[in-house]
C-alpha cells in the first residue's frame, strides 16, 4: 500500500487507545478520536490519552511541545462545556493520575519522584497529589501541607498531633481525600495560624408546604468579632435554605462571600444498617469564579453535618483572603 492510512478507533471492548497505538506503530500518520474519548457507545479513542502516549512513550512528533502542558485545562474544558464531571482517575489528565497516598510510597516519591511516577505530571499540565487518610505517614502530612501552602516540615511540633487529630476524624466518618479544604483549616488550627471568622451563635430550620409544593426557610444568628446578625432566608431545601441564609448574614462583614457558590452536595451514608438513624457524611464542591474547593462534615443529622461542610467552605474562602 502506498498511500497514507489512517485509523478510527471505538471503545468498545475498551481498546480503542491501544488499537490506535499498534496502528501507530504499523505505520499509519493520522489517528482520530475525541477529547475525553466522548462518542456514542462507551466512546472513541482519547484523545487526551493517546497523544501524550504517542509523543511520550512512542517518542513519535505529535502536537507541538508547546502546546502539551495546556493537555489538563483542554481535558477540563471540553468536560465543563458538555456538562459532565471530571473523571479522576483519567490517564494523564485525570487529579488521581499523579496522586499518592501509602506513607512509604509518598516518603519515595519524596525523595524520588521517579520511582513512582513515570512522568513530570506537569508536562501535560497536571499536578502531583498527596492523600492524607488514616494511612496517612509523617510525609503524607508534610507534603499535602507544603502542597496547600502552609507551614510544615518534619521538625514541626504539631505534627504528631495533626496526624492523631486526622486518624481520629476518619475514624468517625470524616474522609480527607476528597476535602482538602477542610484538612488545610484542621492543619491551620492545630498549628494556631487561624482564628475562626464568625460564630454561628444559633440556627433554626423549618418546612411549609401543601399537596402541591413545600418551602423551607432556615433562621440563622452569627457572631463577628462584637457584632450580630440574625437573618432569615427562604430555599428549595433545608441545606439550601442554610446556605443562603449563612451568607446572607456574613456578606456584610465579608463581601468576597459574594462570589461564592456551591457547586456540587454529596450525602454518604456510613451505617446503612441503622436505617434512618444512620451517620451520613456530606461532601461540599464550592466555587468563587476562579478556585474551586471541597469540604466535608460528617453527624447522625445530615443538616448538622451540612452545616458543618458550609462553615467550612466559607471559612476556607476567608482564609484565602487573609
């Protein structure tokens, strides 16, 4: 065959990247797919997977190295025009790709990255992650703080209590892997950077509804510094309801809050056995038009431990300011 083949893979069978690789390899110059492999099915070759792959691991000239380390916020993009969540544990691109949790395995990565990464994950704009769970060792602690900025090293007096504190969190529910905003204000605590910014000095939820529709309003009273404010906002839900009534209280003391907005509300249930009286953990996604950040709150009550996510993701955003 002398003219120039080309190949277009699906994912059927879930090797549409490697079926395009051997091609690749055999000789072929052109490759379709699609940024995240979307397509009908279960999708097409991606794309966001076979370059880096090709260019890489091949070492075949593929897209202008220039353009290699934009890969992540491409891959970001396309996920946020179609509406759907990014998937984490995507090759290359994905926030697990890079992520790292064991404390042996974080302590070589430490000390040698290579030997459990097979790339500079920044080469295709993404980022090295480090898990704090109850798994967590010493470097675990030391790594995610120096990651989240804050002031940590090994010799840090606090850091053998940050460690129990997390391991004593996780074991009554509290999960860190997917909050890093809430570990970042538990490390800041235990270190005694912070102070909080307001008081929730007493709060109040209720529901109104007919056969045809309901309303919940949530009554809230927060303390900043020698100031009160007390204020009642209406929502389609309880967590809703506490939500706008929480900022509409601060927003006059912290006017930022106003760009604040949730974006993602996870429920987990801990102990289905125990029916409705189960613990339930809640998992909060904020976002303020240029960072996003996750929090969690974990209690037998699920407006409790909503509660306990927001105060979190709003004092987060104030520490930010600081």
């Amino acid at each position: 065959i002398t003219s120039p083949l080309g190949i277009h893979t699906h994912n059927d069978i879930g090797l549409a990247v490697a079926s395009a690789m051997a091609a690749i390899e055999a000789g072929v110059v052109l490759a379709q797919g699609t940024i995240n492999g979307y397509g009908e099915r279960t999708g097409n070759c991606n794309l966001t997977t076979l370059i880096p792959n090709v260019a890489f691991k091949m070492k075949r000239s593929c897209v202008p190295e220039s353009s290699m380390p934009k890969l992540k916020a491409l891959s970001q993009f396309i996920d946020e025009v179609a509406n759907v969540r990014h998937d984490p544990r995507q090759p290359w691109v994905g926030s697990a790709a890079f992520a790292h949790k064991g404390g042996m395995h974080v302590n070589a990565v430490q000390k040698l990255a290579r030997t459990f990464e097979h790339i500079n994950p920044e080469v295709v704009g993404n980022s090295r992650r480090v898990l704090v769970s109850d798994l967590a060792g010493r470097s675990n602690i030391v790594l995610k703080a120096q990651e989240l900025g804050l002031p940590i090293t090994n010799e840090t007096p606090e850091l053998r209590a940050i460690l129990n504190r997390i391991k004593e969190l996780e074991y009554e529910g509290y999960e860190f892997e997917a909050a890093e905003a809430s570990l970042a204000l538990l490390i800041m605590k235990c270190l005694r950077k912070t102070e909080p910014r307001f008081s929730l000095e007493a709060y109040h939820v209720s529901m109104r509804g007919s056969a045809r529709d309901s309303i919940c309003e949530a009554t809230v009273k927060v303390r900043v510094q020698d100031k009160y404010a007390h204020t009642v906002a209406e929502g389609i839900g309880p967590v809703n309801a506490l939500d706008s009534a929480l900022r509409k209280a601060l927003i006059s003391f912290y006017p930022v809050l106003e760009s604040v907005q949730l974006t993602d509300y996870k429920v987990r249930i801990l102990d289905s056995k125990s029916g409705t009286a189960a613990k339930t953990r809640v998992l909060i996604e904020s976002f303020d038009g240029k960072d996003e950040w996750s929090t969690v709150g974990v209690s037998h009550n699920i407006i409790e431990a909503s509660l306990q996510a927001l105060i979190d993701s709003i004092e987060y955003r104030l520490l930010k300011e600081s």
